[in-house]
C-alpha cells in the first residue's frame, strides 16, 4: 500500500514537473536571454518591424507582387528573411546592452529626456498600431533607448577621443565625395490630373525649361527663377505675395550619393553627382520632370555640415561599427526563445499596419 502511495505522488510530481516545463518553454512575454536575462517580446516585434521596411527597401524586393509574401530576398522567403534579421536587430540589442555596461557609460538626464520625448511622439501617433501587433509603450521605451546607447558606443569608437577616432580630414573628404547641395526648378511632365503629358507638350514644357536654363546661365539670381516657376504652377494659393516677399527664401537640397529621396529619384541623383558642374546650372531629367539644377559646393556651408556631421560620421563608419558589434556578439551567451518567434509573425504586423492605415486615411 505504502509503495502504491510513493508512486502515485511520485507520478503527481512528475506531471506537475512537465507541466511546469512546458510552461516555461511556451513563455512568450519575452524573446530571448542575454546573460541570463530577458528580453521583452516587444523589442523583437518592434525589430520584426523595422525589418519589414528594410526588406522593403531592399534590392530584389517587388511591391507589385499580388502577396507580398512571395517575395524571395536572399534566397529566402520574405517571412524568414525579415524574422532572420530581426534576431540579428535584437542580438545587436544585447550587445549595445552589454558593451555599454562594461564600458561604465550613462545616459545623461537631458538625454534620456530627449529620448522620453520622441518616445511620446512616436506613441502618440501609433499606439493603437503598435498595441494591436503586441508592442507595449515599455517595449518602445527599452528599444529607443538601446538605440542611443548604441550612437553612444560609436562615439566612444569613432568620435573625438574615441578608440579609433576619425580625423576631421578624412571625414571632410567623405563628404566632399558622397553629398552634394543643389537648388532646382521643377517642370512636370504630368498634368494636373497626374496624366502624362502627349508629344507636344512635353515638347513645350522641354522649350519652357531650357529658357529657364538661359536664364539662369546669364546670371539671373536662380531663387528668383525659383519664386517665378512657383508662382506660374500655384495660382490660386492662399499665400499672399507680400507674405512671400518676407519670408526667406531656402530652397538648398542635399542628396547622397547613391541614395534616392521623397524629391530626388536615383536617376536624377546619379545626374547630380556625374553629370552636374559646381556653379553651372544645367538641364536633367527623369521619368517625372525636367530639371534646371544648379549645384553647390558643400565644403562653403560650414552650418549645414556642422548640423550633419553626425550623420556623416555614422554614414562613414556606421557599417564597420556593425561589423565590430557582429563580431563581439559572437561571444554573448545568447538564446533566442523559439515559442515567441513562432507565435508572433510579420504578416499580423501587415495586415495591422493596412487596417491602420485604411483607419486613418
């Protein structure tokens, strides 16, 4: 009877044990450890999305596609693809957190300040989103906070006095070659109604833009050639022209080379930085316009490089500084949890993003 009674309780114990241990192993509120801690499920959603919208700026990526999802990136599935680099966005994350521990560094109090207060904005405007994919205003708060450590650390890498310090020469010299500031007057070649324009008028607007062209070659001061296209294609605005006269005119761009922008598409950048001469307007194109463009030499804006210089620096050296953390984390005691990477998926962040945006349009 006794030994009847131990095997029972025993056999009690052991189901209480399994259970236990499945429990443990179906805990989704966090996503991984890292040196022995958790981290919170929300990080790796929040890297989940911004995943996605690096894939979708990836080459190879085709938003034509009916489902998006049989994209192929890498020899990959979209879903795998975005959900591999999201593990690599959060063990980056354990890392920033690590290294930024061992090197004894604090955020100061306006910092985390600053960093409370784009926390506020982003929230304000997306929380019914970011809640709905199962991201919490904390979650945000750690991963927004991850990342200024993680601008910290390259400052202490490469910034002044850091471990591998650019010299102002050889950053100056990466921004000569890689920026470049332009001013340009626009002329659609779509109509109001966002139609191509027929053969003749696209004709006409081509003359039209090469008299701008002249124009500006015989000197004419290129933000009154500016003013002047503005007020031939916004009649009818409620600006008064007195009200335009006293505001300054700043009609400066910039664009990297390379890169493409919301006003700059890669072709017409590609023709900024091969084709267009420094203080000699000239005419490009791209499917969407003409442009009369006069570009600048950025070295002269001693303010505008001042502003920037940071982003230059990271656009610089922000690759290799990934490679460095890469490298470092191959040693971090790291584990991803698999039941929250099979629970949350970034077709849920999809489908949550297009009701929110049908929502709000």
């Amino acid at each position: 009877m006794k030994m009847k009674i131990i095997k029972k309780i025993s056999a009690v114990l052991l189901t209480a044990a399994m259970c236990l241990s499945l429990a443990s192993c179906s805990d989704t509120s966090y996503s991984a450890k890292s040196e022995g801690e958790a981290i919170p499920a929300g990080v790796y959603i929040l890297a989940q999305y911004n995943a996605l919208s690096e894939a979708m700026s990836t080459e190879g990526y085709d938003s034509t596609l009916k489902n998006v999802w049989d994209n192929k990136l890498d020899g990959k599935s979209l879903q795998t693809w975005v959900n591999d680099r999201a593990a690599e966005m959060l063990k980056q994350y354990a890392e920033v957190e690590k290294e930024f521990k061992a090197e004894g560094l604090e955020l100061d109090e306006d910092t985390l300040k600053s960093v409370e207060s784009q926390v506020e904005s982003y929230w304000s405007a997306g929380e019914e989103l970011y809640e709905n994919i199962g991201i919490s205003k904390d979650s945000y708060l750690l991963y927004m906070t991850n990342t200024q450590k993680y601008y910290e650390l390259f400052n202490a890498y490469y910034g002044t006095g850091g471990k591998e310090e650019i010299s102002d020469e050889a950053l100056e010299a990466h921004y000569k070659d890689n920026y470049a500031q332009f001013k340009m007057i626009s002329f659609s070649k779509t109509d109001s109604s966002g139609q191509d324009l027929d053969a003749d008028a696209l004709a006409a607007l081509k003359k039209e833009a090469d008299e701008y062209l002249a124009k500006a070659k015989d000197g004419e001061d290129f933000d009154a050639l500016i003013a002047q296209r503005k007020k031939e294609t916004s009649a009818g605005t409620e600006s008064s022209d007195e009200e335009e006269e006293e505001s300054e005119p700043n009609n400066m761009m910039m664009v990297k080379k390379d890169e493409a922008s919301l006003y700059v598409s890669s072709k017409l950048s590609t023709a900024i930085f091969e084709d267009a001469k420094i203080g000699e307007p000239i005419l490009l194109s791209d499917d969407n316009a003409y442009y009369v463009v006069l570009r600048y030499n950025v070295t002269d804006d001693a303010e505008t490089y001042q502003q920037i210089r940071q982003s230059v620096l990271y656009d610089l050296k922000g690759d290799d500084y990934d490679s460095v953390l890469e490298k470092n984390a191959e040693n971090l005691n790291f584990e991803m949890n698999e039941a929250a990477v099979k629970k949350f998926s970034p077709k849920k962040i999809v489908k949550e993003q297009e009701k929110f945006s049908e929502k709000n349009s």
